[in-house]
C-alpha cells in the first residue's frame, strides 16, 4: 500500500542544523508510547508488512535480530530521506519460541508453561541511517512468573490482554502481578528498550543531547 510523502526534513531545535524525519516501522502503540518518554513522536508510523514466522530451529535471540532488521530495511526501502526505526520481541524458554497466541486455548497454554519458570524476552532493535546504513542492538531481559492458579490464568486469558502479545502476556499491564523476579530493561519487556534506542539515536546526531 503506498506510503504518505515524507516532510523534506524534520527540524530539530532552534540553532540546530536540520535531521532528518524519523519513521517508526511499527503499529505498536506501546512503542510509541515508550517514545514519547524519550520526548519523542515520529514523524510517520509505516509498520512493516513481512513473513515473522520463524526458521526452522532458529533460536530467539537469532529470531529479533533479523526479523527488526528486515522490518527496518523493508520500510527504510519505500523511504527515501528517512531515519527508520524498527523493533522486534521474543519471548523464549530455553530454546522454544512462545509466539503470540491464535487463540484463547493457546493463551492458557503459553500461561501454563511460563508459569513457575524463567523465560527470557530479548527485543531487536534497528535503525537504518538515511545513507543506508544499519545500526542494531539486541536487548535481553530474564523473567520469572509465579506459580500461577487456574483462577489467574483464567481470568487473564478473560481479559484478552493476550491478544496479539508475544509470549501472550502484557507485562505493562494485569500481568505484572505475577512477575517474581526480573532482571533487566523493563521497557525491553514492554517493547523497546528506552536506553538502547536512545543511544542509537544519539549514535547519529538524530536525539539531542
């Protein structure tokens, strides 16, 4: 589907030599508001239309990296001009990928296998310079849930907070309660870690200081 023409440059402060705009490939509403606690708004949200299904025996951190790159490329490639940022999470146990859910049994089956485990949940993140070039970061966070009951896990899965939530789960909402233990960025968890994205950002003069 066609884009909407980018604005020939995004100006930055008073004083400031001009940047150029920054196109957020992604339609994820919690990334844009964990932007915004970076002060920032992109100029145009254009979510990447790729294949994420993963391949075969590919792990999850491997599964981040590449499908936020290609999310990145993808988008950068229909925007010329642009500062493209793009970002992918996983969650994983061990090996096992845990994807987002069809459906409401797969739902409860995700919750039944977290419950009382660590997973982790590692975030790709990738920024492709309006020259081409790519920078990335991969971002990891280690969990663990509570032994949860099936009063819990029913009336999450009720909720439908699951809905199209990697690892069936929003952490930034009900299931929080049952997080025990976490170590690492709680934003990478939400959806993009702010300190990471940051410095890529700062990495080429876009955000300032």
């Amino acid at each position: 589907m066609p884009s909407d023409p980018l604005p020939e440059a995004a100006l930055a402060p008073a004083g400031d030599a001009p940047r150029p705009p920054l196109v957020l490939a992604s339609a994820s509403p919690r990334r844009l508001d964990l932007l915004a606690r970076l002060g920032i708004v992109p100029d145009r949200v254009d979510p990447a239309d790729i294949d994420e299904t993963p391949r075969k025996a590919e792990l999850p951190r491997g599964l981040a990296g590449r499908l936020s790159r290609a999310k990145a490329e993808a988008v950068a490639a229909r925007s010329p001009g642009a500062l493209v940022l793009a970002a992918d999470t996983v969650v994983g146990v061990g090996r096992r990928i845990l994807g987002k859910p069809e459906d409401a049994a797969e739902a409860r089956r995700f919750l039944e296998f977290l419950s009382g485990r660590r997973h982790r949940v590692t975030t790709g993140v990738a920024l492709v310079t309006p020259d081409g070039v790519v920078r990335t970061r991969l971002v990891e966070t280690t969990l663990a849930f509570q032994r949860l009951t099936d009063a819990q896990m029913e009336g999450y899965v009720a909720s439908g907070e699951w809905e199209g939530k990697a690892g069936g789960y929003a952490i930034h909402q009900r299931a929080e309660v049952f997080v025990r233990f976490l170590s690492g960025s709680h934003s990478n968890v939400v959806g993009l870690p702010l300190f990471e994205t940051a410095q890529l950002l700062r990495g080429v003069g876009w955000l300032r200081p």
